[in-house]
C-alpha cells in the first residue's frame, strides 16, 4: 500500500512523501533526494531520520538519501575519460564527494505509483557538477512484509561515470556497542589520510576483521572504509541489535562501512551505522579498481535488498 502528499517546499518547488506499508515494515520516502526518511519493522524504527522534513534541506550527513552522480570520494575532483580531463566540484577538502555540492541527494525528483512499487525519476543535464553526458535516473523502492528492495538505474546518452550509493544511518540497537556486525569480506582497500583509497586491496586487519560477527564496541572503531564483497548469493552483510537483525543483499563489489563518527547535532557521533553498497571510491583515478564508466550499450544498475528478522 503507497499513498504520496505534499509535506513541504523548499526551493519554492513542493517535497512529496509516500508512505509505503507491508506486513511489518513500513517506509517513508521523500521526492527531494529519493530519500528514506523513515524505515519501521514491527514499529522499530531501523534508520535515523530527522523529524521535520525541513531539515533536510541543509542536511550535511545525507541522511538516507541517495548518494551520487559519482557517491564517495574522487581525489582531487578530477578525472579523465576518454582523453579529456573533468573538474568537478570540491566538497570534501579538496576531493569530490557524493556528486559534490548539489548532488543527487539535494535534487528534486519526480515520483510516481507504479502497482505496488515507488518510482523516482531525475534527469541529470550535461554538465551538471561537472560530469559529462546525460544521465536518466531511476530508483524503484518495492516493500514487502519484512523487506525493502531499492532498484537504482542510470541511462547516459554517452560514457560517463555512474556510482549510486543509498545512504541509510541503521540503528538496530540505541548504540555501537551493542550493534553486532559481519561482513561478508575477507578484504579491503586502505585509505590515506584524506580517505582516499591507496590503490590496494589487502586482507582486513583484526580491527576490521568482521568474518565472524562481533559487536562494535565498547569503545566505537572509527571505520569509514570500502570492503570488498566476497559474492555467495548476494549476501554481502548482518547487522543484530538486542531484539531486530538485518541482512543486506547487494549486486554491487564494494560495501562502504562508515562507523558514522561525523554525526553531530540534533544527533551524536557513532550513533548509528552506515551499509552503503558501491563500486569502489576513486575507482576513476584507479586503474586497477573496478570500472564505473557506464554508456547507452552498459548501462548502470544495482540492485540492494534489506530483509529484517526478529532476534
């Protein structure tokens, strides 16, 4: 069941949220941002959300949006594609994060009922924070009695990069300490100082060694690194709080782990967790990372589904 209403303007254009339920699961998505602004199991309330939508207009944490053209870092804010070099736009020190300034989770999208799924849909100029060609974007958020399925889709009209990421902060429990996380990834790729990625895939240290699911406190890992999925049916992470558990299934090779040690006010440092399954960061600058170049004959898709359970 889906009903959509007007909940805010910003920008003078009007927000508009769908309400979806199913069994035990229930969601709020917003048209500004594609964003999950609410996701309930059994009335636990399984992602941080902020309660007036006007909030998230000058969100800095981009709190379940959808995260792109290009989501996590690119060093520097340049690229190459093709011969030709790319000057994006500088959000993150001197690198590009998320789509830079005005990325896809500060535009408005267009949203619309199709049977029983939620579809949103953004075009996204030549041009727009740099990058080349056109890109038709889609998103179709399907919910079921105790899941959630998010279908992301990009059509360019040319070579471009394409790395969607959706950004859920997940509290199963009321701290870090009491999430238990695994991973299914026995690798990762290290980071320099600016979270760059370093060029290498290497075998997790204990610190980040989630093979085995183990909690993450007491004391919360500042953890803001790409893991590297080992592929079994899908099956990339399970996060358990006391009473709820979730498993992520995700078609994507990389899965940001961000320990969420940037939040601050109206919430608190470590206070929830982000899954954020994606191609690698800096992939572009990488040669030896995983293309993200999409064009007409390939183009970009993922698809990432959350079932919950009761512990």
């Amino acid at each position: 069941m889906i009903s959509i209403s007007k909940i805010a303007e910003f920008d003078g254009r009007p927000v508009w949220s769908a309400i979806l339920h199913s069994g035990d699961t229930r969601a709020q998505i917003l048209s500004y941002g594609a964003i999950t602004k609410a996701l309930s199991y059994r009335d636990h309330p399984m992602i941080l959300g902020y309660d007036n939508a006007s909030a998230y207009e000058t969100d800095p944490y981009y709190l379940g949006a959808i995260a792109g053209r290009v989501a996590n870092r690119i060093a520097n804010a340049r690229f190459a594609l093709n011969g030709q070099s790319y000057q994006l736009q500088a959000n993150d020190g001197t690198n590009c994060l998320h789509g830079g300034h005005v990325g896809l989770g500060r535009r408005h999208w267009e949203m619309e009922i199709a049977g029983d799924s939620l579809l949103l849909k953004y075009h996204s100029p030549d041009g727009e924070e740099g990058f080349p060609c056109d890109v038709d974007f889609m998103v179709q958020v399907d919910l079921g009695p105790d899941s959630i399925t998010y279908r992301l889709q990009g059509m360019p009209s040319a070579p471009t990069p394409i790395n969607l990421a959706q950004h859920n902060y997940y509290t199963l429990a009321p701290n870090l300490a009491e999430t238990q996380l695994w991973l299914n990834a026995h690798r990762y790729t290290p980071v320099d100082n600016a979270k760059i990625p370093t060029g290498h895939q290497i075998q997790v240290p204990p610190e980040f060694d989630f093979t085995n699911a183990r909690c993450l406190g007491p004391q919360p890992l500042d953890i803001d690194h790409n893991f590297i999925l080992d592929h079994n049916g899908n099956h990339a992470a399970t996060l358990m709080g006391p009473h709820y558990g979730m498993h992520l299934d995700t078609d994507q090779c990389g899965l940001q782990v961000y320990s969420a040690g940037g939040l601050g006010t109206p919430f608190v440092p470590y206070g929830a967790i982000c899954l954020e399954p994606q191609h690698f960061p800096n992939a572009l600058n990488t040669p030896r990372f995983p293309s993200m170049i999409h064009s007409p004959a390939h183009p970009y898709s993922q698809t990432t589904s959350l079932r919950f359970f009761q512990v």
